[in-house]
C-alpha cells in the first residue's frame, strides 16, 4: 500500500499545522489542498510539511477533493485517506484504518463514529442517523456512518468513476458509485473532537442532509 492524505483545507490557519503533523507518521505522503483561503492556510500547511494544492477561489470540499484524487493518481499512489482540515478527526486512528484494510482487503474503509446521543449535540446526531439510514437502504448493506469524511479507499476502484459533486454529498456520491460497481466495504472506529458541545465542521446539519439525500437517490436511481 501506498498511501496518500488528502486533507481539504478553507480558512484553517488555526489547527491545518496540527493536522498535517499528526498525519505526516502514518502515510507517505500528506497533501492539502486549499480551497481559497484568505488567511495563510496553504502557507501554514507547506511549512508544516505538506504538499500545498491551491485553487485560486472556494469551489467546495468536493471539488478540492476531486483535485486532490487527480493528483494521487498522478502519484502512483495505491490508497488515500480523506480527512478534515479542522482538526475534529484524530490522525492518530489512521493506523487502525490501514489495519482493517489490510486485514480485511476492503476498497472502502469508512471511519464510522460512535454515535452518542448523551454526548452528540442534537442536530448532528439526527443528521448522521438518518443519512446512514438512507445510505444503508440504498446500497442494500449497513452503512454504519455514511456523512463521515474520514476515509481510506483503493484509487484503481475509481477508475472510470465520474465525480460530479461540489460540497458534502461527495461522500455518498463515491459510497453509492463504489457499491454499485461490486466494491467492499469495511468500517474502523473513530474517535470526532467536540469543542463546547459542538464538531468544528462547517457542514449545516438540516440543509445539508436534505441536499445530500437528495442527491444520493440521484446517484442511485438516475445514475447522475
């Protein structure tokens, strides 16, 4: 296996440093690519180790991501984990990601998160619970944490695949497409950072879940 961490960054000067550190031990490679930032994200990044991808204006998490893939490709790498550039995943849980692909040869390793409902502030538990409800129904197996950025897939097994979206539904869009075309599926435990009962992402729990449900009976029934 060879590794590669994509970490899509917007404005994230106060921990992308952090990030990529702790990331750096566990892959060969980590890149980020910064989505527009107007305060020094990228420049952090690179000074921290980082391979710095910029786009010139914010295009979305997805299209970043798109970015990022085109150039691990490009890399010759085998595998890449996906994670975010606000600091609420732990890198150090990647190791256990890499042992259950290693141990299980799955093309997709979701980091599935323990969801709490005592300790999840309560717009982010509904909107997780739900999406994987949906996801689960709609690719016939259980998908124990469908919303989850973190995540390590086989490159060759999007090969031919066409990515077509721009913000958070990039996740169901790859889960969908992957099951479809007869990938497996495995899932590690991930711990997420709350700060004063909250996640940092920038996801809007009501609105984005709408729109990536949405998008993801496209995805499966009308093969957008």
């Amino acid at each position: 296996m060879r590794t590669c961490a994509l970490i899509p960054a917007y404005n994230e000067v106060p921990y992308i440093a952090d990030v990529v550190k702790g990331t750096q031990p566990h892959v060969e490679k980590v890149v980020v690519i910064d989505d527009g930032s107007g305060d020094g994200t990228g420049e952090v990044a690179r000074d921290a180790g980082a391979t710095c991808l910029r786009s010139p204006r914010n295009c979305g998490k997805a299209s970043a991501l798109r970015t990022g893939i085109d150039f691990a490709r490009a890399q010759n790498f085998t595998h890449v984990i996906t994670l975010d550039g606000d600091g609420q995943h732990w890198p150090e849980d990647i190791p256990g990601m890499l042992r259950v692909a290693e141990e299980t040869g799955a093309d997709l390793v979701i980091g599935a998160r323990s969801f709490d409902r005592a300790s999840m502030p309560r717009s982010r538990y509904y909107s997780n619970t739900i999406g994987s409800r949906v996801a689960s129904s709609l690719v016939g197996r259980e998908i124990r944490d469908s919303q989850s950025g973190f995540r390590l897939f086989r490159l060759d097994k999007l090969r031919g695949t066409k990515l077509r979206s721009r913000y958070y539904e990039l996740e169901m869009e790859m889960l969908i497409k992957m099951a479809r075309s007869g990938c497996t599926i495995a899932h590690a435990p991930v711990r997420t950072i709350y700060h004063d009962g909250e996640a940092r992402s920038k996801m809007r729990p009501v609105r984005d879940t709408v729109r990536v449900c949405l998008w993801s009976v496209a995805f499966r029934f009308l093969g957008a």
